[in-house]
C-alpha cells in the first residue's frame, strides 16, 4: 500500500489529502489527520478527489472549437492561437474585449501570473477563477 | 515502575512504543503476517498510516495521534492478493470495528491479525470512550473508560425537555454540508450501494440535507453496530456531534440485550441473531424509541 500526501486541487483552501495509489492508480482518498489547514476535514469534493484522476472524461490535451465539434491539438498550437486571438481582438476593440477564466487547481503562482496577464497585459479587470462561481 | 508500562507518562508511552517495535519485529522476522499496518512518523516530522514491511523502518513507527484503521485495513486487504496477511497496530475501537467486520463477511479472520494497544486517559476523555482498550492488550496497560452521559454537551442533546433537544438537534444537523465524510470515515458503513446515494432518500445536490433521511438512516443503519470510535465526528468539517446521536442506542443494547458492538468477534447482535438472549421477552417496542420522538 502506497499513501501519497497531496493537496486538494479543488479550490483554494487547499486541504490536505491522502492519495492511495494500488499499481499506478489511486484509488481512494483519505483526509490528513495532520494537516494544519483540513485537519482531517475534507468536502465531498475532496472525499472523491482521487475519482476524476483516471476518468475516461478527463481532458488530457487543448481542445479547439471547430464549427460544431472539439479537437484535440498540441499545447504549442493552443498557446499560440490564443495568443494570437487574443492579441488581435484586444488590439481591435480594446482590452475590455477580453478576458481570463483561471482555476483553482493551478498554483498561486500560476494564478498570480494569469491575472498579472490579464491585468497588466490586456489593461483589463475581466479576470475570474472557478472556485469562485 | 517495575516493568509496568503507564501510558500515563512520557517515559511510559516511549516504553510502550519500543515495546511495540519489538513486536512488530518480531511478526516480521517471524512472517506471522505480509505487512503491519501502523504509523510512521516520515520527513518532516510529518505522520501518516504505512504499511511496514521492513525491521529498517521501524525506527520510525508511532503510536500517536489516534488514527482509525479498521475501514483502511479491509481496504487494503480487498485490493490485496487473496493470500496477503495484515497485521493492524489496534485501540479499542479499531478492534471492535473490525470484529463487526467479521460478523458482516467483510474481512477474513484469517487475514487480520491484531496488536493490542490501549488509549492514554486523555484520549479516553476526547472520545468519550467507554472503553479505551482492546480485548487482548499486546503492549502497556489499560485505562478506565469514561461514561459518555456524564458529558454537558450529551446531557444537553440527550437528556431533559424534548422540544429543547429536538430545536439543539435540529440546530446542528442543519449545518451539514453533505460532504459524506461520517459516511466515508465509518469502519462500519460498507452497505453496497449506499442509501445515502439513492434519490429516493437523499436528493442530489442540495444542502442542508433532510434530516430525517439522511442523518437517521445512518444512525439507524448503524444502530447495532457503532463501535464509537468516533471516526464520523472527527470527519465532520462541521462539527456535528455524530457521536451522541448513537448513545441513546447503544445504551438500549447494552440494557435490554446485554450486548456491546464489537466487544465480541463472534457474539451476534440482536438484529443480526436468534433474540434467545432477549432479558425481556414481551417488550416488543424498547424504552429508547420514546427518545427518538419529534
């Protein structure tokens, strides 16, 4: 048996959780007893954490809308359509045009640049993050 | 102290975790069993459930903070090779949750072993535990219980006024979050599937939940078999006091059928046996109902 400590990626309190992981795959999760933030509490959210892990829903790469359908392509050609996109739109009508929906699974220091992004790089305050829906 | 161990003091809890060191050396050198689950304190101080499995890791076992293993041991062994044999570090209520587990199919007895250790009286009285001790103690020296109806914050939910109590109770289970947590964390909810996932009891996706249906079938379900090792209050983000809701039954058991969840590994319980044992045989509907009224 193989219990790995993690945090809940869920939101922003950031519990502790443990992982167990059988062969490779986690397949249950446990509150940290000794973790100062949870203290041995989680949410349903946390309690099922290891679920969405191997999830044949999960998404493991970008997707683009095409027409009616999504496809998969590369993380270097989703960046850059983004970007280019982005740019094109802000520079047309102005950086209240767009705007940046982050997540609470990144890092805070992902998130800080997401927004440090959106604020100080379009001139805009049309940023928000799931956790916060 | 003339080699009794006090779980009373420092010295004496050190001595009792050397002890069990000693004993788990020795089911490992002696392969009594695959693995011994217990706790490692591992870097940074930093303490969780392991499986041991070699003398070189002993160094770190500890047997503090109180941390249930009864649901986790049957997990283990459900994911495990049928021939695979664990050894569990017990308390009291780790012991009585997995002799409930046998009675109910849900562990093999002849792939559990158990060691023995009791609780220190601090412990007793956080848990208000009846009990603080296992059947067979392996190390150190038992602790006497505490009676849980001595507590203010059970008299208050289970004693006096009705409408009083029934407005406290009301009060707490309001702030349930419906995180699952007192289900998830119970050595002894193992029901497949679980009433509490069904629409026709619970509704998906609303808080607070029904009262009636979820926190009562619970209790209910868990009526002849909390061991109250307190497992679902401690996972309460809550707070709910979980473990006051089940006195009032156990007390009727323990009364009326002289029977104590998981104080036995083969002694039935009323509901799941042959009622020969029933003291009052023309008392078709117990005392403790009345307690349960609106």
């Amino acid at each position: 048996m193989n219990l790995v400590r993690t945090i809940c990626p869920y939101c922003g309190t950031g519990c502790g959780l443990l992982l167990r992981v059988v062969d490779g795959t986690a397949v249950a999760t446990y509150p940290d007893r000794e973790h100062p933030v949870a203290r041995g509490h989680l949410c349903i959210k946390g309690w099922t954490a290891h679920e969405f892990i191997h999830h044949p829903d999960r998404l493991t790469s970008p997707l683009v809308k095409k027409g009616d359908s999504f496809k998969e392509i590369s993380w270097d050609d989703a960046i850059k359509l983004a970007m280019d996109q982005l740019l094109g739109i802000a520079g047309k009508y102005g950086g209240d045009a767009v705007g940046g929906l982050s997540s609470a699974k990144c890092t805070n220091e992902e998130n800080y640049l997401f927004q440090k992004m959106i604020r100080a790089g379009f001139h805009t305050n049309n940023v928000d993050h799931c956790a916060r829906l | 102290m003339g080699g009794i161990i006090c779980a009373e003091t420092v010295t004496g809890i050190e001595t009792m975790v050397e002890e069990t060191k000693k004993l788990v050396q020795k089911f490992l050198a002696e392969r009594e069993s695959d693995g011994i689950l217990g706790l490692r304190k591992g870097d940074w101080n930093i303490i969780q459930p392991h499986v041991f499995t070699l003398p070189e890791e002993l160094d770190a076992l500890v047997l503090d903070p109180k941390w249930p293993f009864a649901k986790l041991a049957m997990q283990i062994l459900r994911t495990a090779p049928k021939e695979y044999r664990l050894a569990v570090i017990c308390r009291g209520c780790d012991e009585r949750a997995i002799f409930e587990l046998f009675k109910r199919n849900q562990i093999e007895e002849n792939r559990i072993q158990i060691i023995g250790i009791p609780c220190s009286s601090e412990q007793a009285r956080l848990c208000l535990c009846e009990r603080p001790y296992p059947t067979k103690l392996d190390v150190g020296d038992a602790v006497p219980g505490v009676d849980p109806f001595e507590d203010a914050g059970v008299k208050e939910l289970l004693m006096g006024d009705d409408t009083r109590r029934m407005k406290r109770w009301a009060q707490v289970l309001k702030r349930c979050i419906k995180c699952y947590g007192c289900r998830n964390s119970c050595p002894i909810c193992v029901c497949e599937p679980c009433k509490l996932e069904n629409e026709v009891w619970v509704r998906r996706g609303s808080i607070p939940t029904e009262i009636l249906s979820f926190h009562l079938i619970r209790a209910f379900h868990l009526s002849d078999s909390c061991v109250a090792c307190g497992a679902c209050q401690e996972a309460c983000p809550v707070g709910i006091p979980l473990q006051s809701l089940q006195l009032s039954m156990r007390r009727a058991l323990r009364e009326r059928y002289d029977y104590i969840p998981g104080c036995d590994p083969v002694k039935k319980s009323p509901i799941l046996g042959d009622f020969v044992d029933e003291p009052e045989k023309d008392r078709s509907i117990p005392e403790w109902v009345n307690t349960l009224r609106e």
